[in-house]
C-alpha cells in the first residue's frame, strides 16, 4: 500500500468515526491479544493525557493538554523521560534528558541550551533583535566565554572563574582589535590593527597607556608615556631617517636626535 493509499484510508476512518454514535466515558483502556496494557485514555487533575505502553508495561510515551498547553514526553525501555515536546504562551519547545533523567538539551524558538551530567548549564546559543550570541560556562555555572556577531560585527570575550574579563576580540568594518587583561580586569596589552597601520599598546594597573609601538604609512614609531598619559620618549623611523626625542613632564623636548 502506498502512502496516498494510506493517508486516503486514514481520512475514510476518521469520516466514518465523526458519523458514528458519540460514546462518552471516564477512561478507555486498549489491551493487546495478551491482556496487556497498551494504551489508556483519561483525566488526571483535570487535564487529558494519552499514554502508550510496551510488550513489557514500560511507559514509552505521555500526551497531555493543560492550561499550560500541550505537551508529548517519550520514554526509553526503561520507562524514563528522554525528550519532551511542549507549546506554551512563550513558544515551542524541545527538551531532551539522558539516562539518568537530567536535562542536557533545551531547544525553544530562538535559544538553545546545553547542560551536563549534573544539569549545570554549559553552552547556550541565542538570537535576538541584536544578533547570535554563545555562551560557555564553566563547571561553576560562571559565564566564561561569549562569542557574538553584532550590527557592528563580531566579538569574542574570555572572562576568568571570577566573572573578570581576561581577553576579547573585537572586529569591526574600520578596525580589528585583540585586548588582554589582568585578574582585575583592567586592559595590561590590546593589538589594533586598522586601515592605515597596526598598534600594541600595553597598560599600567590602572589601564593607562605607558607605551605605544605603532606601523603605519609613514613608517614605525615607538612612545612611552608617564602615568599622566604624558609623552616622555619617542622614536619614529620614516624615509628620512630616525628621529629619537625626550620629553619633560610638561611634554616639552629635553632632548632629540639627530
């Protein structure tokens, strides 16, 4: 028998089954040519459920219908929940547990997370209005890790077990940028690279730019700053030649060369 041939089967049933007598009752229960349990059909706190059993009794899968909405959990030969499927005010959604009944996989309309053996929390990818965002989180449940893609582009975050972060990538249409930072979580070193040229520059404890090594067009330079972001030393090399300068606190030249 076809498919066709099937689908026009099953709607001559369900036809013939809207023109038969309307049987009301409390419950049915469907036994197998063994007098066993295979299916039964009831209210529970007043809520309609469905369920459907093995050869063996094991429960293998659940239909409901509550003032939450719908929902579908199907069971292994154990008779445990492995996956449930649900609509509710908030949307769809699919979870899926393992063997020893923890959640390890939540999908909804626009999100999805995974969880491990302990049912923490370990990866979650979402989309909104602002774009995809990933997360990665450690055995703690601490966010650690975020990888985005903005209306500005994409970006990296690296945070430590203390929710501080230690490192990010930032792409954007006009520059790319790759920053360090210590356990405070001030920037120490960021590396920019950009149209005309690239630059490091790397950062006191207090995130002040102490020095500056940059390429561009014109060539390479080299700035060291005091802790009032003041110049006190340069070297810049161009086609020219070398040039080497040291500055007073007020920035006026000390000393130059050649």
């Amino acid at each position: 028998m076809t498919t066709e041939e099937r689908l026009e089967k099953l709607e001559r049933e369900l036809a013939e089954m809207k023109a038969a007598k309307v049987i009301r009752a409390g419950g049915f229960v469907l036994e197998d040519e063994n007098g066993k349990l295979r299916a039964g059909l009831g209210m529970v706190n007043d809520t309609p459920m469905l369920g459907l059993y093995d050869e063996n009794g094991k429960t293998r899968a659940v239909l409901s219908v509550s003032k939450d909405g719908p929902s579908l959990w199907l069971h292994d030969e154990n008779g445990e929940r492995r996956a449930r499927l649900g609509v509710s005010k908030d949307g769809p959604g699919l979870a899926l547990h393992d063997e020893n009944g923890k959640g390890r996989t939540i999908l909804d309309a626009a999100a999805l997370v995974l969880c491990d053996e302990n049912g923490r929390v370990r990866a979650g990818l979402d989309v909104n209005k602002d774009g995809p965002a990933l997360g990665l989180f450690g055995e703690d449940g601490k966010l650690r890790a975020i990888l985005a893609v903005a209306k500005d582009g994409p970006k990296l975050t690296l945070d430590d077990e203390n929710g501080k972060g230690r490192a990010g990538l930032v792409v954007t249409k006009d520059r790319s940028r790759l920053w360090v930072a210590d356990e405070k979580g001030n920037p120490r070193a960021g590396v920019s690279v950009f149209k005309d040229g690239a630059m490091l520059a790397l950062h006191d404890e207090n995130g002040k730019a102490r020095a500056t090594l940059a390429v561009v067009k014109d060539g390479p330079g080299l700035r060291l700053y005091d802790e009032k972001d003041e110049t006190r030393a340069g070297l810049i090399v161009t086609n020219d030649g070398a040039m080497l300068g040291l500055y007073d606190e007020k920035g006026k030249t000390i000393w130059s060369a050649p």
